[in-house]
C-alpha cells in the first residue's frame, strides 16, 4: 500500500514538501510504510500561521513522527531542541535519512513508543507537542494527560484526530481549544493548557 498523500499535493508519491522556513520547498522522503500518514500541505501550513513563523528557540516534540513534516516544520522555523520519536524501523530510518540529508542537528532522533518516551520529559520542558497518533487509538487521553505535565504552562500542543474534539471534553482534561480545523479525514486542533 502506497504512503496517505493529500489529494491537493503535488508532491511525487513518496515525498513531502517542507512549506517554510529555513527549509522551505525542501523534499522529504517518505517511506513506502503503510499506514502512514503525512499531515497535509493544507493543515501544516494553516497550523505554523497560528503558531507564527519564528519558533527560535522553542523545544518540541513529535511524538508519532513519520515522515517528521511536522518536526522538520518547526527546526526550519528555528525550534531546538526538536525530538522526534518513532516506532517503526522502516520509517524511523526514513526519519534518519531526512535529517543527514538536511544536516539537521537540532533534531533528536530516537526510536520507540511515542508515549513512553513522552513521559520521559522533565515537567513544564516543552514549548509545544505535536501528537498524531494512528486513528482511532485508544490512547489519545493518556497521551493527553502526560503532554499536560511535560508542557510549559505557556505551550502549545498540536492534536490530529480523525474525529473532532469538543471544546468541552478538552476542557475536562485540561485544555482550551484555541483553533481548530478539517480538511478531509483530518481533524486538526490547536490547544493551550488551561490557565
């Protein structure tokens, strides 16, 4: 099975565009895994103009990487730290081969279970988490719950679901729905933690 690729991308299959930044227009190899899921062109690009272009500084987490778009997204926007964690060989190895290609130091690269390694942050260390996790995990609150202690009180997390979340349900778990989007099967949220 072919690598998700957006209906609008005019990308080869097997690659993602990097949309800004540093970076900007750079191709990144996806492996043929399946499954996988590039976040589209149309949502990365509406999600860095919410969160603005200069991410200098800011230490990130892409919990479930797979191609790394939105890892790759915030270093060439200047955020570093940059930790990507995947669980797949084949595309943790894609994920290796991106940043060599990119000399991507700021990236930091490990191999494993998204949530596991999540937990493994300081309390209030990250600036911003992007977690997209495969659809219809059942996970998603766990990861919620733990992305809460580990993020500064002024963070930012990023949830891709294939389902929209009510403003009310995240309340109860400890977030204000700031932005919100759709564009096909993706729903895209923007969160902050409750003040």
């Amino acid at each position: 099975m072919k690598p998700y690729m957006s209906p609008h991308s005019k990308n080869t299959p097997g690659e993602v565009r990097i949309i800004g930044g540093a970076w900007r227009k750079s191709l990144l190899g996806v492996p043929p895994v399946q499954d996988l899921r590039p976040t589209p062109n149309r949502i990365r690009e509406t999600l860095f103009n919410w969160l603005g272009q200069d991410l200098t500084g800011w230490a990130c987490a892409d919990v479930f990487a797979g191609t790394g778009a939105l890892g790759f997204e915030a270093a060439s926007r200047g955020a570093n730290p940059v930790h990507l964690f995947e669980s797949h060989p084949a595309a943790y190895k894609g994920l290796q081969a991106n940043r060599s290609k990119l000399q991507a130091d700021q990236l930091q690269l490990k191999q494993g279970d998204g949530l596991t390694l999540l937990q493994g942050f300081a309390p209030a260390s990250l600036d911003l988490i992007f977690l997209d996790p495969p659809f219809r995990s059942s996970t998603y609150e766990r990861l919620l719950a733990v992305s809460l202690s580990v993020l500064k009180p002024t963070g930012w997390l990023y949830l891709e679901s294939d389902l929209a979340w009510e403003a009310e349900r995240l309340q109860a778990l400890g977030y204000h729905l700031h932005r919100q989007m759709r564009a096909g099967q993706v729903h895209a949220h923007l969160l902050q933690p409750v003040a």
